[in-house]
C-alpha cells in the first residue's frame, strides 16, 4: 500500500513516530514537500519528492503522476487541508476539508462556534495597526499561526497598536486576529476518531510562562478530565466538524466551563506524542495512520490508564550562542523512565523569539506515581545547565 505524506520541515513527530510506524504496517511512503534535501539529511531510505505542498493542485498533480494512492496523510498544521482536499479527489479516506479549514483559521473557527450556538468570544480581524473598542485586555495572533508565535496580551488599545505593528512588520500580508482574553487554567485533550467513532485519549495540564506570552513550558498528563468539561469541549469539537484522525485541541476552563482557544486538527507535537504513545501503551501512530487507510479503529484501544507524566521544556531567557548544554540521554530513576533530548545544538545563535523556537530540550518523564515523576524531573532538569553567551 502507498501513503503519501505531506510536510514542511522535519519534525520528530514524523522522524521519530510516523514513519516508523508506516515501516511497521509495511507501507510504501513517499514523502511530499517543499523542503527535500532536509528529510533527505533526516530519512535517506524514504521516497522523497519535491512538491508545492501548499498548494493543494501540486500535491494532487505530483501524486497522479507517480504511483496511485491508498492514503494522503500529514500531521502538519499548515496541510491539514491540502491533505483533505487530495484525499478527497482520489475517494480515500480524510478529513472534511471545511474541518480542517476551520481548525486552521482561528477566526473562522469563532465564528463557526458563535453560529453553532456552543460559545461566542468577541473577536476582530486586522491587516494594520488599529486602535479597537475591545473588552481589554484581548489576545492578539495570527489568524492561522501556531505554537504561540506572535501571540501576545494586549492590556488597552495603545499596546494593540504597537504590537500589531510590530507583528505585521515581521509578517507583511498577515491578517491577525485580536480576541478577549478567555481565563482559566490551560489544559489539552487529546482524541483520535475513524469518522464513526472517537476515542479521549486523556490530556495534559498547561503551564505557560508569565504574561504577555504563551511559551508552553511544562505539560502534566491528565487522565480523565471531569466528564462535563469533556462533554463541552466534544460539543465544540462537533461543531467544527472535527472527529477524524488526530487531534489536539487546547481550552481553558474557569468556573466550570470549558472554552476553546485553539484546535489542532493533528496529533500534539513537541514530542508529547512520543510521551503518549509509550504512556498509554498503545500503538498511537499505527492506529492514526489505520484511519487514513480506511481501517476502523477497534472499539477498546486498550489503553493503560495507571500512567504519570511531566514534559518540561528548558527554556533560553535571552539571545546569544549555546555554549554549553546536556546531552541526549536516556535512564530510568525510581522507576521514572527519563528521555531527554536537545532541540539547539551547542554553537548555535539565536535571536530571543518569546515562542517554542526558544525551547533548548525537552524532557519526557513517564511513570506511575505523579508526585514521584514531578520531583525526579525536578532533580534532573536542576543538576544540568545551559549556558548562553552574548
């Protein structure tokens, strides 16, 4: 069987997690994207093909002209809907293409939701700084950003200008979107469907770093969200019109209810996929993949649910070259099974982006007694150091 995947850059969700999993179905993959020579540098033994991927017409002309398809794939944010389109002309199985165009942009996604009659947040879109009559203080992002860059606070109208101006400097053509800032704590929930049925494969608790950004910095898994909170974020979810494959979908919850900020329509990245998969037990990219084949998923994942976990994300506090930073390591300490990986190599520069760009490793912690896996992080992450020089 073939599957044709679509990507940008290299990311360990596909390196690490996807393709072997393809390996393991025995699938023939070829990957399609805009950037060659770096997953040729990441996976020489995979099928490469170069390819306007943002472009849905490209991607449906390079695969016409090559093998016939059995499934069209990708976990990126940015091909959620090229994908489906592809899918779609060649009658595999896929997201709804309006799905996934909801998911991606962040105003349509309001207003779908306000329609629906399941939550409406007061939004505005821009294309140049302007002063608004907004519920400060308002959230401003790109309207189909991700990984919170450029998201920033907004405290009154003087700030939304400069902001604004300084995002649209950096995006020229941008349209942001500026929305009242919903409060609450920051939680995930992670689910998986085949169109008919769709699994909770639990979440995660957010922790971010002090206002005005939104730099992700810890994630403690969470099992089972309370059943209403649940209850409400699936109806949102039904309203976008979400409940294929993958999807990581990020809400806060104040007083009982439960907003979405964004959804993700693609399993959660920065290796907490990795984490998910070897805490719950189960094989989490073959099953996603199965759905893109046209396989149902089986009614009992068979899913461990006596797992603990903890993501740290060591972060760099300014700009300047890494001259000192841990290794990749891999150990178990109190029956806390530690991965650490590096994600900027020593020697590199960087500006300061107030983004996951900012992320110098990632820590994956995954065990049974919560308190056990949040204090054997602690002391790990505590006897490295990063050093950074101007």
């Amino acid at each position: 069987m073939r599957l044709y995947l679509l990507a940008l850059n290299p990311t360990d969700s596909v390196t690490e997690g996807f393709l072997p999993a393809a390996a393991r179905l025995g699938l023939d993959v070829t990957v399609l994207t805009d950037q060659p020579d770096a997953h040729r540098s990441a996976y020489p033994d995979i099928e490469i093909l170069e390819c306007d991927v943002r472009d849905f017409r490209a991607v449906i002309t390079r695969i016409s002209t090559h093998h016939r398809p059995d499934g069209v794939f990708t976990n990126s944010d940015h091909l959620q809907t090229q994908a489906a389109l592809a899918a779609a002309y060649f009658d595999l199985p896929g997201k709804d293409w309006r799905a996934t165009l909801r998911c991606k942009d962040k105003a349509e996604m309001r207003r779908r939701l306000a329609g629906a009659g399941v939550d409406t947040v007061w939004s505005a879109e821009l294309t140049e700084p302007t002063a608004l009559d907004a519920p400060y203080p308002c959230v401003v992002k790109p309207r189909e950003g991700v990984a919170s860059e450029d998201v920033v606070l907004v405290e009154n109208a003087e700030e939304l200008v400069v902001h604004t101006k300084e995002i649209l400097d950096r995006r020229p053509g941008a349209v942001l979107v500026v929305e009242e800032y919903l409060p609450g704590e920051l939680f995930t929930l992670e689910t998986l469907g085949d169109g008919e049925h769709r699994h909770v494969l639990g979440g995660f608790h957010t922790e971010l770093s002090p206002p005005p950004y939104f730099i992700e910095e810890t994630l403690t898994f969470v099992p089972a969200h309370p059943e209403p909170v649940v209850s409400q974020v699936l109806a949102q979810l039904d309203a976008l019109g979400v409940g294929f494959g993958a999807c990581h979908t990020e809400f806060v919850v104040h007083a009982g209810r439960a907003r979405i900020i964004e959804v993700n329509y693609r399993a959660i990245g920065d290796q907490c996929d990795l984490l998910l998969a070897r805490l719950l037990d189960v094989p989490l990219f073959e099953h996603i993949l199965r759905t893109h084949l046209g396989e149902r998923l089986p009614a009992d994942l068979g899913a461990r649910r006596d797992g603990a976990a903890r993501l740290e994300y060591p972060c760099a506090q300014r700009a300047g070259t890494l001259t000192d930073a841990p290794t990749a390591t891999e150990l178990t300490i109190e029956g806390v099974h530690l991965t650490y990986r590096p994600l900027r190599a020593v020697g590199e520069r960087h500006e300061l982006y107030r983004t996951n760009r900012d992320y110098l490793g990632v820590l994956r912690a995954v065990g049974t007694d919560q308190p056990t896996v949040d204090r054997v992080s602690a002391a790990f992450l505590a006897a490295r150091r990063w050093e950074i020089q101007p």
